[in-house]
C-alpha cells in the first residue's frame, strides 16, 4: 500500500494525559473561582451539578450527529440554568472557558518519542491531526507550547468544525485539506471507537495506540495495526 499522508490525533496519542480525568475537578474549581470572583455567587457544588447535567444533556443532544458544540455553550447553558443570563459570545463565558483549560494543560505532557516520529516523518508523507476537541483554542495553544504545529499540513479540531469523531466527515475535511485519497492516509489513535472506526469509516487505514489502559469491549471494528509506542509507527511504514 502507497502512503501519502499520516494523519493523528492529539490526546494520549501525541500528548498524554496524567492520571485520567484526574483534571477534570480542578479545572472545573478553577473555572467556579473566577465565576464567584466575577460576580456569580454560586456554591461550587450547586455550580458543578448543573455544569455536569448540562454536559451529558449536550452529549445526548449530538449523540446521532455527532455535532461538537463549543465548551462555552456548557458554560453559558450552566449559568442560563442558575438564572444568570449569559449567552455563548459574553466575554465571562469565554474567560471562564480559558480558565479552565489553562488548569487542563497542567495535566499534559508530550509523548517521549512524538517529535522524533514527527520529524522523521515530515517531508516523507502529508501529516494532519485530527481531534476530538471542545475548546479549540487550547488544542492550538498546545501544539504551539510543545512545538507541534509546524510538522501539520491540516489541522482539524472538532469544535471548530462541529463535528466530531467518528463521523467520517471530520476525516474527509482533513484530506480534503491535505488532498490526499483515503486510501493512500493512515490514522493513528489511541480510541477504537472514534478513532479506528471513523478513520475506517473514512477509507483510512487505522494503527490503534494502546496505551495500556482498557479499551472499548463493544468495537466491532478492528485496526490495520496495534503499536505500544509511537516510534513503532515508522518500522510499519517503511513495510507500506
């Protein structure tokens, strides 16, 4: 098989995520803080049960679409519900979004072999990532803190474009992007569910990264290749 591209997403694939969702109540503190410190006199439990109900009414909302709505939807949501009036472009809403997702890097950091990969792979094949993302402008503050942003031709984060893995849409638009046939693409990701099934769904090849963690029992989809590590991707390559 000729390769022309090397798509990959971003979370625990390039970037590893430290203990989980261990970021989650942090952040979600963080972001309560500068709402109290703005004026919105909420107790942090009355605020952080209302923010996770409407959150998995928004998941249910998309579920069938696969649509992605902005974080700051969440937020504005939260507060309309609380009977603050605040809608999705009001700068409270917007900085709170920040807030939060500056305490969310915190719990980043950089896969050990990611920009040796990248490197030895720019220049040989297209490179494109394509992410399941809420806040879009953190997804981009990332790839300029680690140095990332340079080895991609398309970037696609799914906030930004509204849809979300694994509809095959979000892969198309990158190999649109890219112009690259589907077939000649391969994605790497660490999820069957959205990454392997969209990118197959897509006409991609799919290299699953397993991370050690327990995977998806129900995927009925199965990946072209299984890596452990990042710089297992450049010995399968070389055998396309």
């Amino acid at each position: 098989m000729q390769v022309d591209a090397v798509l990959f997403d971003l979370f625990d694939t390039l970037l590893l995520l430290q203990g989980g969702d261990a970021f989650y109540e942090p952040s979600l503190k963080k972001l309560h803080e500068f709402l109290v410190e703005n004026g919105i006199n909420i107790a942090l439990e009355n605020f952080r049960r209302v923010y996770f109900e409407v959150r998995d009414e928004l998941y249910a909302e998309v579920e069938e679409s696969l649509e992605d709505p902005h974080f700051n939807v969440r937020v504005s949501r939260t507060l309309q519900r609380l009977g603050y009036d605040f809608d999705v472009s009001s700068p409270i809403v917007a900085k709170g979004t920040s807030v939060f997702a500056d305490e969310f890097m915190r719990y980043l950091r950089l896969d050990d072999d990611a920009l040796q990969v990248l490197q030895k792979l720019r220049g040989k094949y297209k490179l494109g990532l394509v992410s399941n993302f809420a806040i879009p402008e953190c997804a981009w503050k990332l790839l300029d803190k680690y140095n990332l942003r340079v080895f991609f031709d398309a970037v696609l984060v799914s906030a930004e474009v509204n849809k979300r893995k694994p509809s095959p849409e979000i892969f198309e638009r990158a190999l649109k992007v890219l112009d690259v046939n589907a077939s000649k693409a391969v994605y790497v990701g660490d999820m069957p569910g959205s990454d392997v099934r969209g990118a197959k769904n897509a006409g991609m090849k799919a290299i699953l990264v397993d991370r050690g963690r327990p995977l998806e029992r129900t995927v009925d989809v199965e990946p072209d290749n299984v890596i452990t590590s990042l710089k297992e991707l450049l010995t399968i390559l070389e055998d396309c």
